[in-house]
C-alpha cells in the first residue's frame, strides 16, 4: 500500500520523546496547518534528522499520513539561529501559546505567513525589545486566528509591516496592546 508525501515549510513549536529513540513534534505547517508528527529514531546519535528537527527552527518536510499520526519521512533546515537568552525567551513564549490557541488541522498561510516573517524580523530585534517583539506577535497571530478584532488601536499594529518604528510605536502603546490581548485570550477560553 503507498501513502501519498506531503511537502511543506513547518516551524517546530514543540517537541516531546516518545519510545526509547523517537519524538513527537508539534508543528505549524503552511499547507496542512498543525500537525502532530513523529520521528522515529530521531535521538539516536546516527540519526539525519536529529541536528534539523530542533524546536523553533523552520524546515522543509515531507510527511507520511499514518493511522494516528503523521511522520516525518525528510527534512532540511536552513542555517541554525543562535538566539540570546531573552529572544529565546519571547519566542518560546509566543510558539507555546501559538500551540495551545491552534486547534486541529486547518489550514492558514496567512498565520504561518505571520509566524515565519516575525521570527526573521526577531533576529533584527536588540535583546531589550524582544518584549516588545512579543507584545507585536501575539496581537497580530490572536488577529489572524480570529481572537482580536482589529480596533482603532489595532490597526497600525495589524498591518504586514515588520520595522524598528512599529517597535517604536509598540513601546508607547504597550499597555492598551497587553490589555486587547489579554481580553482575546479571556474570550478564546484560554
């Protein structure tokens, strides 16, 4: 029996072991949407795979539809990212709360457009703004995911536009920005 290959781009938002050698990752796909997909072998220390399925980075991968689950057949990644400590931060903090709001397999390449286009404006960011980096995200994904309807103070900050102003300008509105989000995630049930 074959199985059809699905070729996409995935950010990895989170990993967990499983089994003796494999893990289990959580990863935002720009043609499937979310997926739960395993790969076996991945910790063994001759694995291929190993050294690109690392969490936060964006990959090229094809998958395999199994009974319960999807696997990772390939993958490529580009450069590695070192992240400072604070960047890291702010990231994790925005893939793990992108987890927990993603419910199923829906597709939205706005969303991933979004998530992937963030992340390479993040290695622009100074380590002191990754906050601010945050703050920008959430709004924007909670935007995209339909949490937050874009007001009068929203608007400026909803647009495609990645630049060191809109930081800027982030700094002066942070506090009505943190009360927006915090009412969108309060009416997602978060």
């Amino acid at each position: 029996m074959s199985h059809h290959i699905y070729n996409t781009k995935g950010v990895i938002l989170n990993s967990r072991t499983q089994r003796e050698a494999d893990r289990v990752y959580s990863i935002l796909t720009e043609d499937l949407g979310l997926v739960r997909a395993t790969a076996q072998g991945v910790r063994k220390g001759s694995s291929k795979l190993g050294g690109i399925l690392m969490k936060f980075s964006l990959i090229n991968l094809s998958l395999v539809k199994g009974r319960n689950i999807w696997r990772i057949t390939t993958a490529t990644g580009d450069e590695r990212v070192k992240w400072s400590r604070m960047k890291l931060v702010s990231l994790a903090r925005v893939l793990s709360l992108l987890e927990k709001l993603i419910h199923g397999e829906e597709k939205s390449k706005k969303l991933f457009q979004t998530l992937v286009e963030s992340i390479e404006f993040l290695k622009s960011v100074e380590d002191n703004e990754s906050e601010l980096w945050e703050v920008l995200v959430v709004s924007r994904l909670l935007n995209s995911l339909g949490y937050m309807s874009p007001t009068e103070t929203l608007k400026g900050y909803l647009t495609d536009e990645w630049s060191q102003e809109l930081i800027r300008e982030t700094l002066k509105n942070k506090k009505n920005l943190v009360q927006l989000i915090n009412k969108g995630l309060k009416e997602s049930g978060f």
